[in-house]
C-alpha cells in the first residue's frame, strides 16, 4: 500500500478503505509517513469530503491510534459530556455535581484551556490543592465510592488525533465536518464512555458560526457514535454571547456553585438541566428527559448536587471549605466597571471579544506555555435584551495589572452593540439531535 495511491484516491473524490484509512492514520502517528504527504491528503479530504462510513473508520483509527481506557470495572453506565467550547463556558462543574448526586457514575477526563479561558481542569485547580493527576486505581475507586472523579487526560489519548489536529492547524484544513467530528469523537471513544451528550455551540463565540453548521456537525458525531454502539444525544446551544455571566476560571468556579446552589444565571441553569437531562436518561435512570430533568432541579432544591461537589473537591485533595466561602478563591487586586457609552437595549455582546478581553487580563492561553491567572476575569452586568442608559455598568473587570485592565476594558466595550428598540428574543436552546432525528428545534 502507497501513500501516494491513497493521495491520488481521495483527490478523484473515491471512498477510502478501512484499510488505507488505518494505514495512514498508523502510520503517520508512527512517524512512518511524513507530513507533506498527510497534508495532500487532508487537503482532499476537506474538498472532496468523507461520507459516513469513512469518517468512522477514521474515528475509531485516531481512538485506537493510543490507550483505549478501559472503565469497566465502574460500576453502571457511564456517561460522558462535550462541550465544543465557548466563553464562559462552565457546564461541567454544574452538570457532573448534580449527575453524581443520583447516583449515576461520573468518569470524566477534561483537558486544560488553550485560548479565551482555561479548561475545565484548570478551573478545579482554583480549589486549593485539588489534583487533577489521578492514578487509574484510584479513579475508579472514587467513582464506584462517591460516584464522580474528574482527572487530566492522559498525553496517550487519541495521539493520531494530537497529531493530525497540529497539522490541520497549519494547512488550513481545521473547518471540514468530517475532521471536526472525528477529532472530538475519537477523543469520546477513547475516553471509555458508554454514552455522549455533546454540547454543541453555534454563534459569534463557537466554533460553528452558523447554526446550520452546527446542526450539520451534530448530525454527523451522532451519526459516529451510534455506529461504535455509543448512546449519543447532541444538543445545539446559543453561543451569540457569554454562557452565564462570569467569564475567567475562578470567578466561573464561583458563579457554578451559585448555580448548584439554585442562584446561577438562567440560560447557565437551563443548558446544565437541558444536557444533564439526556445523561440521567442515557444511563437508565429515566426513560424520557424531561424524568431525568426534574431528579436534577431536585439535586439543586435538596442541596445534594452541592454537597456532591464537596465531595470530589475533598476525594481530589482539594479544600472543600471553599465551596461554602468562595471568598476564600483567589482574588483580582483590582476591579473596574465596564460603563455604557450611550442609551438603549444591548442587542448583542460578540461573545469573542469578551473572552479576548479575559485572555488579555491573563485568563487564557495564547501558547501551550503561558501560565494562567485564575483570578482574573469579566463579570457580566447587562446582557442582551437588557435596558441601558448611558453611564450604566455593562460589567466589571478584575485584573491585577492596570495596563492590561485598559487593553481588556476597550475590547470588552467593542464587544457590545446597542439598539433603540428592545431586541427580538431568539431560541436559546436551537435543537437536540439523537440517532432518531431532531426531536425538538
């Protein structure tokens, strides 16, 4: 088998094999075929695309590609949740408390952030001494005692993945669906999970602008997962602005356990209960969503999703007093209001330049090197559909570095756009996709 043959293949637009698609995949992750050549490849790739059966294999190949983790000495079903990112994004820290609180198995492996804010493993780390790097034995354990664990992923997940993403980054070829969903799926596969719910974003702030492209990306992980006998369930989600309020890894840490506390923002409380829903059904303790998201609300109203976090913040060697006195997160030594510029309704906040604005106060990554400040970050006072007038404080900033604070405050001001009249009220949540089709838009 030639790798040029297999180039010459895709590039006339014909349908790869099982077998040249796990021999370039091998093979490349081997160091055996050289980057010029997957490159051609890819390019053929995104111009003449994959169909169903081709981004399959290629999935599974990438998940194969390194450890297959092997959680079957967990008790029960385990189910797993993505997200494919966003401002302000902090489901996890809401949804895996309240799932664990019903006594469903919560294994999950999270990365760290590399962009506007730091990922969820970063996030966790604003507990004081809580660990991320947790031994196999170890995770099991908590899981199958206090039913969730939440650790780093492991550097030999999906290597082909790593792999082939770093080269896509370079060549242009990152926004084709089949790649997208294969990268994020082979990553789920590996991961050990016996059902998904993905949280798919679409808007100014996602990664998917347009929500047909959303809709499409749902459709074909869906499509992935139910082929590898995964239970999969994607909902599309509104990312036209910040999800919630606070954007930055420790005040999100905060504004989460306000949420499981009952006082979180609305659109961050609906999506977790939307999301959490589908997981509760998937691993048999409803048969329909809306059971599942009624079991949730009461984890909140009962106060056990609350104390399910405390229980991971302690099994993970974390200070568990923090939960019940965020005062004790680190805190920004500055604060600064963001004010309006002039009267009328916010009708829109480019999600984007609010989570540039976070990044620029040290809240993200811009390289795999920068070191994050957990305590910077952006908390949200007026979102859209919101009434205004001029002098009125859209938000605050909290940084510790008043040249930096300027920058952010500037881009944070550009974020937003006013109307004179109130704005049209859009669908917060767009659809939910399960192997069965679109069961609500």
């Amino acid at each position: 088998m030639r790798m040029y043959d297999i180039i010459e293949k895709k590039k006339l637009g014909m349908v790869l094999s099982e077998d040249e698609i796990k021999y370039f995949v091998n093979g490349y992750t081997e160091g055996k075929i050289p980057d010029y050549q997957v490159s051609a490849l890819l390019m053929a790739i995104y111009f003449k695309g994959m169909n169903e059966k081709e981004t399959s294999v290629l999935t599974l190949a990438m998940a194969k590609s390194g450890e297959m983790l092997d959680l079957s000495d967990i008790d029960g079903i385990k189910v797993d949740k993505h997200s494919t990112g966003g401002v302000g994004d902090k489901t996890t820290l809401v949804i895996a408390p309240m799932v664990a609180a019903l006594g469903i198995p919560v294994a999950k492996m999270s990365g760290r952030g590399l962009g506007h804010t730091g990922g969820t493993i970063d996030k966790l780390e604003a507990f004081d001494g809580f660990s991320t790097k947790v031994e196999k034995d170890t995770f099991v354990n908590n899981v199958n005692k206090i039913k969730i664990a939440i650790a780093g992923q492991t550097a030999n997940l999906a290597p082909a993945d790593k792999k082939l993403y770093a080269l896509r980054d370079v060549t242009a070829t990152v926004d084709n669906i089949s790649l997208i969903a294969s990268s994020i799926m082979s990553k789920k596969i590996a991961s050990g999970a016996n059902a998904i719910v993905l949280d798919v974003k679409t808007g100014s702030g996602a990664f998917m602008k347009k929500e047909e492209d959303a809709f499409e990306l749902a459709k074909e992980m869906v499509n992935i997962g139910t082929g590898l006998d995964r239970d999969v369930a994607a909902i599309i989600s509104d990312m036209d602005q910040p999800l919630g309020r606070a954007v930055g890894n420790s005040l999100e840490v905060i504004e989460a356990i306000e949420t499981l506390r009952g006082n979180g923002p609305k659109d961050l409380l609906e999506l977790c209960l939307t999301l959490g829903s589908f997981m509760v059904k998937a691993a048999g303790k409803t048969k329909t969503a809306e059971e599942g998201r009624k079991l949730l609300e009461q984890t909140i109203s009962s106060g056990t999703a609350i104390e399910k976090l405390k229980e991971l913040v302690r099994a993970q060697g974390g200070n568990e007093e923090f939960v019940d006195n965020t005062d004790l997160f680190k805190k920004a030594s500055i604060t600064e209001p963001i004010k309006a510029d002039r009267s009328g309704y916010v009708s829109h906040i480019e999600a984007n330049e609010i989570g540039v604005a976070s990044m620029i106060l040290g809240g993200g990554r811009e390289t795999k090197e920068s070191i994050i400040d957990l305590s910077v970050g952006i908390v949200i006072e007026k979102k859209v559909g919101d009434k205004v007038s001029e002098g009125d404080i859209l938000a605050y900033i909290h940084g510790n570095d008043q040249q930096k604070i300027k920058l952010a405050k500037e881009k944070a001001l550009t974020a937003y756009e006013f109307s004179d009249g109130k704005p049209k009220e859009t669908k917060f949540i767009k659809g939910i996709i399960t192997k069965d089709g679109i069961i609500t838009s």
